[in-house]
C-alpha cells in the first residue's frame, strides 16, 4: 500500500532529504572556493588553507546522525517581545544550521536564540510557540514524531515519549551529544554568558558533562570571535575520560576546543615518582604557594655598591641607596619575578640619562637600551636579582631541609615538612623522581617568574578531585576569562578532595562565581540511584539526593557469588542486552577476573577504548571509573573496592562512584560480605 502523499511523516522525510542534500551543497560550495588570487602571501593562504579545511570538516553530514531533532511552529500573532520576527513561522532545530541555495535556512542551529523555546517552553509559559514537534531516529533514518500544541489549553501536558527513549537509548562507543534532550534547568546553564563563571554541582547521572560541553558549543558560537583569539580549553581527569568525550564537540560542529588533563598543563618534568597521601595533601595545599614564593623573592638582594657605567670619557655613578630604591619599588608594584628582572636593567639605565641630562646631554632610548645592555648594569642585575630556573627551586626546597625551613617557618609546621622533604635528595632536575604534586609546584614557580597564558573560557570537569594547588594551576589558564567548573562533591576520591565549592572557587580564583546544582537524574535508573544514594549520609551528609526521573526502572540484582566464574556469567548475561556492559572492580582484582573472562572466551576492552558492535564489554579499574557510563554494569566485590582506598570515606566515595555508572541495570556480585553502609 502506498504512502499518501501528504502524510506527516512522509513530508518530514522529504524535509530532511533537502536538508542533507543542501548541507552537502554548502560543503561542495566550500571545497570549490579558489583562493590563489585572493592571497597576498604564502602566510595568508596557509592560515586562508586551513580555515577551508575546519570549514569543511565543521559541515560534514554524519549518516547516523539526524541533522535536525525538532521542530517549532510559532504563533502568527506572538504575545511576547522574546517571538519577536518569528511570527508564523516554522524552524527545524538540528545540530548545525543549513541553507539552501536562496540563503533560507533549512534547519536551525540549536544554539540560535529562536531555538530555545525548543528547550524551554512549557505549557505555562509557552513562549509564542503553537507546536513543538519531536522527530524519533533509527540511525540516521527518521522513523517517527510527536507534537505537543502548547498553546492549546484543551491539550493536557504529558511526559514526551520520544524524550524517554532518547535518553534511555542504549549507548555504544564514546559519549554522543545531547541536544535532542536539553532540560530546562540545563539549558539555563548552557545559555549563561561568558563573562561569568558557573560551578555546576551534579550527582550521577545529572547530565553535568554534557551540560559542560554544550556550554562551550554555546559560547563558541555566541562569541566565536573573541573566542577564536583566546581560546577554549576542557580539562578531564584522565585520557580515559576525554577519549571518552572527544566527539562530542565535534558531532556539534566545534572541532578548535583544546582538551588536556591537568597533568598535561604542568608537564614542565617528566613524572617518575609518586607521593604518599600524606605528602601529596601537604605539596597540594594552597600554603605552599606561600612557601614558594618566599623562596623565590629570597633571591633577591639589596646591592651595597654603586654601579658605575663608562660611556666614552664619562663615568656615571648611580649610588648604592638609589638602586636600592629601584629595587624596593620593583618589590612593592608586586609584578612577576621575571618581569621586575627584566624591567631593572631599564631603571638604571634610566638613573644614569636623568644624570646625563643634568649635565647637558640629550640622549635618546637608544642611548638608554646601550646603557641596559652595559657590562656594569648586568653585572649589578645578576647579583642583585638573579635569574632563577622554576624546577632548580622546587628542587632545592625538596631536596635541602634548612632551605625549607627558612621559607616555610609559620606556615608549615615540622611534622608537614618531613613530609615533603625527599628521603634521597636528587642531583639535577633531571635525575629527579619527580611526582605529579611536584610538577603542580614547578608549575606555580613558573607563574611566579613568568606569567601564564590566559584564555577565553576552561571547563574542568570531575572537580571535586583537585587539590588547591592544581585550582590555582587551573585558574592561571583562565586569569582574564571565564570558567564551567562540573564535579560531585560525593564522588571526591581523592585525599585532598575538596570539602565544598566555595573554598575551591576561592583557589580557582573565581570567588563569585554562580553555583548551580543539578537534582534530576536522567541516566542512572530509579533503583540503582536509590541504592548508591544509601553511601551518601556516610561520604557527604547534607547533599540532595539524586531524585532519577527514568520512567523504566531498569534492572538491579545484588548476587552472592562463590567466584570468579560467577562474575563472568554474570558479564555473558548483561551481554544479552543491548547496548555496552562495564565490569567494574577493585583495582587489584583486575588480574585475576581479566584471566577469567580470557579463559572464558569472553572478549574485553580497557577503558577509553571505544566499543563495537562484536565488542560491547570493558573491564574497568574502579579507579579509571569515574566519568565513564555503560549500559549495564556488573560491579564485582564492593568491599574490595572500599579496602583498596587509603581511608574509608574515600573508599565509600569510590564504592558510589562505580555504583552509579549504570544506565539500564546494574548487578552488584559479591562473595564477600558487603560494606555495611549498603544494608
């Protein structure tokens, strides 16, 4: 039987055919451009050659991607400013906008300010919207729609289906966009500014990540140009991670977002060392910037003799107060070490014109750059304020006791400072085991020398981790712009999680910075949220609970097991699902079930590597869990995941963290009995 002609769905399809085949136009336009009389140099056409290239990346048409995901229907005679030129008209919501060959768009970007009544508009307050429409996907094939007539009173509201199965679909490979799925608590956090930082407080399964990316495709495309010169920067807590987000960006058309962990800023060493807790929480604490930065000033010096610059017949003498003077001032305008360095040569020089001119001289700034450049004046500057290397100071304070002593004196006490000082001191930077908290302070030893690089707008996700030393490593990169600051306070794993998010925005440096907290839970389902949610009165009493609005409850087993063998039939019936399945376990019991489920025959992945179609399970050390999320997840021995943490709570914290990485079911196997904080 045939398709009448003018069914709904058979138009929708036609609309999304144009569209393709007019995004296809638009790319083909862009590969045809000749630029070789367009450029005055070989510089402009690579830079002209380049920009090309992002263009035609930016709109490539993802087959299994649908290219618009809504549609909005505005009243012909809107009732609000915020409608205002869209009266009557009909916009397709999607990804990335598209025209035709006219100009007319085609589909709208979802970042446009038409297209946020798509995310916002509501039954009681509508927005001057008659329709909003909701197209249903099977790969890239539009298969189904629903509409809700907002502006009709007699229409009762409903809970979109479509949303649902959106949000419930199973997921396989790296994380995907969720533009289809805004809320609108999200997308008031999506759409805020950028001269303002936002900190977002979220639970599991709260959609913070994908809050923190879309922001940034918001911003960029709000502020594409003063971006473009600044800069965009996403910081994970590990490459597992931002594998994991990588395409996300790009399936929004951002391909120019930089993304690093925070090991990646400060790499100035190579890391060869780790810290014990103990060590790692006293180098991470915001008073060692203190101790560094009396270490470094310590060099510097008041000169006790003049210096005397020969120019020809002349001798000009600048006495020993005044370059004091010089110095002292250099000292109280607070500017970095290395800028007040290369400024003194300058004063001095300038001291010695002042002279020149009273005795009737008329020397120009060339005459004042020779007189920098004098043998005397650098010989004065080397010993008055001597160039320091960042690491040669970390390593000096590491590594000498009395020389810590001298700087940390009132500020860490001597138990903190046998913590830091090294058993074994090292020779040379690069003979050094240096370990990750070191490099944190060779990073902020740097930014006293030299100052940082600033850019436009960082997220930093999974934040709760970070100690202040690597806020304040973090908040250098965005000393002149804004930040997105994504974590859970219950999912702190780290010994110097920090305890709430003002203290840590005080450390970034963004001390007014908006915290917005995330309550509704869209991917952990209904039962295994509530289960996790039993740890919180023992790891962050006083935060909100997740409150999950899954309409499928998903599945929850807890299994007592006599093996290993168990835990790997457990993995073979999560298997018979659709979608991926994570076995998460403690970390010292990899080993052993990676040999199991080999021997079982049962094929596997490490975290980060993305799954396939023959290949949907991965075996994950709970201490690379976080972040990641699986369809099914079968959680193995949650004591063991408690013993392997250096205290309780921070082993309770990594307990609930691999507890909520379920997005349809969860089976928790155990052998041994289990953490009494779960009965």
């Amino acid at each position: 039987m045939s398709t009448p002609v003018d069914d709904p769905l058979s138009r929708e399809r036609s609309h999304l055919a144009a569209s393709r085949s007019a995004l296809r136009a638009m790319r083909e336009d862009v590969e045809a451009l000749d630029i070789s009389d367009v450029t005055a140099n070989w510089v402009n056409a690579e830079v002209l050659s380049h920009q090309i290239e992002e263009r035609i990346k930016a709109l490539a048409d993802l087959s299994d991607t649908p290219l618009f995901f809504g549609r909005l229907d505005y009243l012909r005679e809107p009732g609000a400013a915020e409608a205002e030129g869209a009266a009557g008209e009909r916009f397709y919501i999607g990804r990335r906008h598209v025209h035709d060959a006219d100009g007319d768009p085609m589909v709208i970007d979802w970042r446009a300010p038409v297209s946020q009544p798509f995310y916002r508009a509501s039954k009681k307050d509508p927005m001057d919207i008659a329709l909003r429409r909701r197209f249903g996907y099977t790969g890239g094939d539009l298969t189904a729609y629903e509409d809700e007539h907002l502006s009709d009173p007699a229409e009762a509201a409903r809970t979109s289906k479509l949303l649902q199965q959106e949000i419930e679909r199973p997921r396989v490979g790296p994380m995907r966009d969720i533009v289809a799925t805004i809320q609108p608590e999200q997308d008031e956090i999506v759409r805020s500014g950028l001269s303002g930082t936002v900190c977002v407080q979220g639970g599991p399964g709260t959609g913070k990540t994908a809050v923190g990316l879309h922001r940034v495709a918001y911003l960029l495309y709000a502020h594409r140009e003063r971006l473009a010169r600044t800069g965009t920067l996403v910081i994970g807590p590990n490459r597992s991670f931002l594998h994991y987000i990588e395409q996300v960006l790009p399936a929004l058309g951002e391909l120019t977002v930089q993304q690093a962990t925070v090991e990646d800023l400060v790499a100035h060493v190579e890391i060869k060392g780790t810290d014990d807790a103990t060590a790692a929480v006293v180098k991470g604490d915001a008073r060692m910037a203190q101790v560094l930065r009396g270490a470094l000033y310590s060099h510097v010096t008041m000169p006790t003799e003049p210096v005397v610059v020969v120019r020809g017949s002349r001798r000009w003498r600048v006495a020993a107060y005044e370059l004091e003077e010089i110095v002292r001032e250099l000292l109280d305008r607070d500017i970095r070490y290395g800028a007040a360095r290369e400024a003194l040569p300058q004063r001095i020089a300038h001291a010695v014109l002042v002279q020149m001119e009273r005795s009737g001289e008329a020397p120009d700034d060339r005459v004042q750059d020779a007189v920098a450049r004098n043998s005397a004046v650098k010989a004065a500057v080397k010993a008055v304020w001597p160039a320091v290397d960042p690491a040669k100071l970390v390593l000096r304070l590491l590594s000498d006791a009395d020389f810590l002593a001298e700087h940390a004196a009132g500020i860490l006490d001597e138990e903190e400072q046998k913590a830091v000082l090294w058993a074994r001191p090292a020779r040379s930077v690069k003979s050094a085991k240096w370990s990750a908290a070191d490099a944190v302070l060779i990073d902020e030893a740097t930014d006293l020398i030299q100052r940082t690089h600033s850019l436009g707008h960082v997220v930093l996700d999974e934040a709760q981790d970070l100690s202040p030393m690597q806020y304040r490593a973090v908040g250098r990169r965005c000393t002149t712009g804004s930040a997105t600051v994504l974590g859970d306070l219950a999912q702190g794993t780290t010994p110097w999680a920090t305890r709430g998010w003002e203290e840590a925005l005080t450390h970034l440096g963004k001390r007014d910075a908006v915290v917005e907290e995330l309550t509704a839970g869209f991917r952990v389902p209904t039962d295994v949220i509530t289960y996790a949610s039993r740890l919180l009165p023992h790891i962050a009493p006083g935060l909100t609970p997740v409150v999950s609005i899954r309409e499928n409850p998903g599945h929850f087993e807890v299994r007592e097991v006599t093996g290993t063998a168990d835990v790997v039939d457990a993995c073979r019936e999560s298997l018979r699902n659709e979608g991926s399945t994570g076995l998460i376990a403690a970390d010292a019991r990899i080993p052993e079930l990676a040999a199991a489920l080999t021997d079982a025959g049962l094929p596997y992945l490490g975290p980060g590597e993305e799954t396939t179609r023959e290949t949907r399970l991965t075996l994950v050390p709970a201490s690379l869990a976080k972040g990641l999320e699986y369809d099914y997840v079968v959680l193995d021995e949650p004591r063991a995941v408690v013993d392997g943490e250096p205290d309780e709570r921070t082993g309770l914290r990594r307990l609930y963290v691999a507890l909520t990485r379920a997005v349809s079911g969860l089976t928790v196997t155990h052998a041994a009995p289990l953490p009494p904080q779960l009965a």
